[in-house]
C-alpha cells in the first residue's frame, strides 16, 4: 500500500475511504476535492501517467449508495507504484472537472465516459460522444438502458439516391 | 417455314442474351465489416476461385459495381455509410446477405446493430452461418445467376421502377422484451 501517499491525501483532505484488494489500493475522494487530489497526486507523488477513466452504474447493486462510480487508474512510471481513485457520484449533478489540463490522454476516455454513462466533464476541449453517432440521445451503458435499446437502431434518416 | 441453321449457331432472345452477359460477369463490392469477410476473401482466392463463375472482380469503388456483398454484422453508425454506397451503385445491381449478422443481427441483438439490412436496403439472397463457408457463398452466387437470368430485359427499365429503388424499412420494431411499452416511434421521428 502506498502509505505515503494515503497519509499526505489524508492530511490534506481528511479522512478517506481507503481499501486494498490483492495489492492494489483504492481511495474514495469527494467531488469537490478531485481536481487538487489529482493535481496533487500528478504533481508531488510522481503519478505522471492516467492509465484509464472508467465508470460503474451501481444501479440495483448490492448495499450500493451511491449510483454512479467513476474510476481513474493512476500510474508512476518511476516506480511502478499504481493507484486506484473512486468518485461517487448521483444524479442529478453529474458534473466532475476534466483532467485534461493534468493528463492529455484523458481526452478521449472522458469522452467515452460521457458517451456511455452521461457524466459531465467541466473544461474538457472537445467534448462530444466518441462512439455512437452524435445525434444519439440515450446513454447505453447506463442500467436503466434496455439492452435491446430503444428502437434507435431501426429510426434514422433513410438515404434516398438524389442524396448519395 | 424451317430455317436450316447453320453449325455453332443458336437463337435465343435479347433479353435473355442481356441476362446472360449479366449474370456471368457479376464485379462485386465487397462491403465485409467482421469475419464472414475471411471467408468472402478466400471465396476470392485461388482454392475456391470465384473466378470460375465470373464474379471474381471485387472492386472497391461503387461507381464499377454491381452485386454488394455485405459480409459481418451493420452498426447503426455504419448503415448511413452501407446506404450511401448501395444508391452509389449503378442499376442493375444486386445484394447478396452474407452470414447471420448481416441477414438478422445473429448474436448481437443489442442497441446499436441493425438487425438485418434487409431493414434498410432491398437483399436478393440471404446466405445462413456463421460464417458460411466459401462453398455457401458460392452456392449463392449460382443461385443469384439463376435469378438474373429469369429476370430482366435488355433495355433494363424494370430496374429503375420506383418500387426497385424503395427499400424495404421497419419504421418500428418488435417491442424489446419486457420494455413493451417504453418505445414509441413518434417520439423518436419529432425528438
């Protein structure tokens, strides 16, 4: 467990939830203290490199909280050290600021992220849906989202020969 | 009045000499998106040679085309490219339905594939498997012949009538299971 860094997170940001699990170590932070925890992280404790940005709908999950968990995976390329943190979030403000100014390759896994699941990115420079078509409405990974979808897959526009 | 033909001689109709030159030299657009397009490429290659029935050109610009072959299964991104390249091609052309995904969605029966161009643009034969061997396709391509052959005249205006060009379209689709009531066309058309 990287007890440094848990202990430097703690001392400036209060008690966390912090958990391990075959060797890697997770920290829940807040919304509202991701962007200096990040910066802090990147900055002081050598995370130089955002390895993924992910999200999981706890919808209907077991002894489950809050709905939404989103996840980034952070990496030291010096020493190899890793970290996992967590930010729960609910509706309806699904709203966290970008880490693209600390990680550019957080570009287009923010975008997938909000393509898939709806959450907000405040301050990322392009932010479109990076795998359906852009006049989708739904988010398919959601819980919620039929599996089947809701009919998209058979309502758009026809090409008729004078438009090809 | 008997006319004494002469050697290596045959009469036969226009139409069916059009169909003829038709049918045997079919220049295939090769739309394969997954893996029934290895198969497509080795109905191409020597072991199986397409080329014995006349359908071994595979062109890759419409324009030259006449027989799309849809190989792998359609996403709902792709469709509007799949669309666009089929009106792209000349009159007379035809399609052939290569594997379960393409004709049905096979096993993917989620929100963004389409589940059978046939939904979106008019197929002429449906090849099943998954993915169907070369000997399949080919098996098709015969029958497709057989089928150019009954149809069509020489001037070819029956393949630039209105109903020709329309494709079929289901505007709405069968109610997802246990979502029967969510779905309702109109909403989507006027969102």
């Amino acid at each position: 467990m990287n007890e440094a860094v848990i202990k430097a997170l703690r001392e400036r940001f209060g008690e966390l939830v912090v958990s391990e699990f075959r060797g890697s170590t997770r920290v829940i932070i807040g919304k509202d203290a991701l962007l200096a925890a990040m910066s802090m992280l990147k900055t002081q404790h050598g995370f130089d490199m955002l390895v993924d940005v992910t999200c999981v709908d706890y919808l209907n999950y077991r002894d489950a909280t809050d709905r939404f968990g989103l996840v980034y995976l952070l990496a030291n390329t010096v020493n190899s050290d890793r970290l996992t943190v967590r930010v729960m979030l609910n509706e309806p403000d699904l709203t966290v600021p970008s880490m693209f100014e600390l990680w550019e390759g957080a570009d287009w896994m923010e975008r997938e992220v909000w393509d898939m699941f709806g959450i907000h990115f405040e301050g990322h420079p392009d932010h479109r849906r990076i795998l359906m078509p852009q006049e989708f409405t739904a988010f398919p990974l959601r819980k919620d989202y039929p599996l089947q979808g809701r009919g998209e897959r058979h309502n758009f526009p026809v090409i008729r020969r004078a438009q090809a | 009045m008997a006319i004494e033909l002469p050697e290596n001689v045959v009469v036969s109709k226009l139409d069916e000499l059009a169909n003829w030159c038709r049918k045997n030299s079919l220049w295939p657009m090769p739309f394969a998106t997954a893996c029934c397009g290895i198969e497509l490429m080795a109905t191409g290659a020597s072991r199986h040679d397409l080329a014995r029935f006349g359908a071994e050109v595979f062109r890759f610009s419409p324009r030259q085309c006449d027989l799309m072959i849809v190989a792998g299964r359609v996403v709902m991104k792709m469709l509007p490219v799949l669309q666009r390249i089929w009106q792209q091609m000349h009159e007379p052309k035809w399609c052939i339905s290569m594997g379960a995904c393409a004709s049905t969605g096979g096993v993917f029966d989620t929100y963004c594939v389409v589940q059978g161009i046939d939904r979106f643009i008019p197929v002429d034969m449906y090849v099943p498997g998954c993915p169907p061997r070369p000997e399949q396709l080919i098996q098709a391509i015969i029958d497709l012949q057989d089928k150019i052959q009954r149809e069509g005249t020489i001037m070819g205006d029956e393949f630039n009538l209105p109903g020709r060009q329309q494709a079929k379209r289901a505007l709405v689709e069968l109610p997802v299971l246990g979502q029967a009531s969510e779905f309702r066309a109109a909403d989507l058309l006027h969102r």
